[in-house]
C-alpha cells in the first residue's frame, strides 16, 4: 500500500507539526476508523501497497477520498481543497517547497468522482515524486 503509506506520510506530517488539540487527533482517529468500515480494503491489496506498489483499487481509492474528506482535505465538491492542504505544510518542514509545488500542480486533477479524484491526486503525488521524498525523509 505505497499509497496508504504515501497518505499516512502526508498526514503525519501534517498532524504532527500543527498545532493540534487532543480533539484534532481524536477526529483523524475516529475518521480513519469510519472510513475503514466504509471502505474496507483487500488485505492483499495492502500488501501490495506496503510493497511499494501502485494499485488500481476501486475500494483503496474510495478508503483515501474518505480520509481525504473526513480531514477537510477534500472539499465539498470532490476536489483537493487546495488553500487547506498549503495551509497545512509546516513553513519548517524540510520538503515544504516540495509539497507546496505538488500541492498547486495537482490541486485541479479531478475523477469522475470523489473515490477517482483520490486516485488521480495520488498518482499525481507520485508523478511528483512526493512518496520518495517522503519516505526518504523518514527514513533518515
């Protein structure tokens, strides 16, 4: 699950350099776990993704556009809420620059719907290279 661990990436990221309140962190737990319920995910296809590889999944795509709503990062209209998401790059962040420009090159990619519009903005991250970045910068 390159992309779920490409989208725990981004909102680790994002939810550990903000100024966040115990309530905050309660409403991603409880989001993460309604959207698992959802929007269950093949456990392979997990796998397949903690495997660094890209997957086509109908369910995977649908889990992370519910993620992405359910943390204000998906507007009401089924796009990447753009001003959210560059508001929530911490100014320190090492790949600030990096995300921000993924985040405006990306930002208008949209699916047929919210579960698609997922899809597209990921493999747009990919395209961007984010996910190596990302996981370099966490892993040392």
């Amino acid at each position: 699950m390159y992309l779920l661990r490409v989208l725990s990436l981004v909102l680790l990221v994002v939810y550990t350099s903000a100024d966040l309140t115990p309530a905050d962190i309660m409403r991603f737990v409880t989001v993460r776990r309604q959207c698992e319920m959802s929007n269950p995910v093949d456990r392979e296809v997990i796998e397949r993704v903690r495997q660094a590889e890209l997957v086509n999944d109908r369910n995977f795509d649908c889990y992370v556009s519910c993620i992405l709503k359910g943390s204000n990062f998906m507007g009401a209209d089924g796009s990447l809420n753009v001003p959210f998401a560059l508001d929530k790059v911490p100014e320190n962040f090492p790949l600030h620059d990096a995300l921000v420009d993924a985040i405006n090159i990306c930002g208008s990619r949209r699916g047929n719907d919210e579960c698609s519009t997922a899809h597209e903005l990921f493999m747009c991250f990919h395209e961007q290279n984010i996910p190596n970045l990302l996981l370099g910068q966490f892993r040392g």
